[in-house]
C-alpha cells in the first residue's frame, strides 16, 4: 500500500516546476496526479477519474459500515448466547467483536486518511491539488522536499491508496 500525499500549489507552473523535481528524483509520472477546476493543467499528469470522485471515499464508507454491522450482529448474538445456552455461539460472536473492534479502531486511528471534499473551496479558487503515491520509506523525504523547496505549496495531508485498484 503506498501513501498518498496532497498539497496545493497557487498555479499550475507552480505545480509544474514540482512535478519535474519530483520526477527527477524518481517518482513515476504514474504516481502524480493532478486536479484543477477551470483552467487547463497543461502538460500535468492528470488524475483519473477515479480519483477526481474519490472512490477511495465510497469504499471506506462500505467497509467501516460493513464492519459496524457485523460488530453489532456479533454483539447481538454475544448477549443472545446466554439466553440460548450454547457456548459456541459465545465464543464465536466474541471473537467476532473483538475482531471487528481491533480492525476498525486500526481504520479509524491509525490509517492516515484525507478525502477530496478538504480540497473544494481551494480548487473553486484555480488552486491546483497534487497527489503523490509514494512508498511509506519515501514519504518524510517528499514531503520535506516539497516544503522546502516550493514555499507556495501548503501541505494538505497524508492518505493511503492501493496502486493496483487505481483509486
């Protein structure tokens, strides 16, 4: 799973100038992807569309409300157990509990996350949103380089993609 990166940057030649140093430092034009609301992003990767609705978005709804579900049909059946005095049920709804309660509190705290809504009002003003997909090791480098070198770009936060789903 790689990471994704977001920042802002006032124009797209701002954006340019990054791009070509980020390229030059490795990172694939594959794993740039650029989204402008009314003007022309030139010779910038531009994002899919996959990526300009945030699928992303609709799949973590799907999963945390599936999860959610399940966790309150497992605990159903956990109070329900006693009742209907069988133990395997017991023992099988708790750990169905336990293990819907790890993953999403792994989801909802340690899974860095940012959706493109964050984005709507900068976008409406001609600012230009970069997104990096970069590997876990690379994401402190890119984001330094990025801030350091670009004052005009404003950070906007780290989220996870899946290369492989194109989202």
């Amino acid at each position: 799973m790689l990471r994704r990166l977001f920042f802002l940057f006032p124009g797209v030649e701002h954006a340019q100038r990054a791009v070509d140093e980020l390229v030059q430092r490795g990172i694939h034009t594959r794993h740039i992807h650029a989204i402008a609301k009314g003007i022309d992003l030139g010779g910038l990767p531009e994002a899919t569309e996959r990526q300009k609705k945030d699928i992303k978005f609709r799949l973590e709804w799907f999963v945390w409300k599936t999860n959610l579900m399940l966790f309150a049909v497992a605990l159903t059946a956990l109070i329900a157990s006693p009742v209907l005095g069988s133990v395997i049920w017991a023992a099988g709804s708790l750990l169905v509990v336990l293990s819907t309660f790890f993953a999403g509190e792994q989801f909802a705290v340690k899974v860095p996350d940012v959706h493109l809504t964050e984005f709507t009002d900068a976008l409406s003003h001609g600012e230009v949103l970069l997104m990096l997909d970069v590997p876990v090791k690379r994401v402190a480098e890119i984001e330094a380089c990025v801030q350091h070198r670009y004052p005009e770009a404003v950070a906007g936060g780290v989220s996870w993609t899946i290369d492989a789903l194109n989202i």
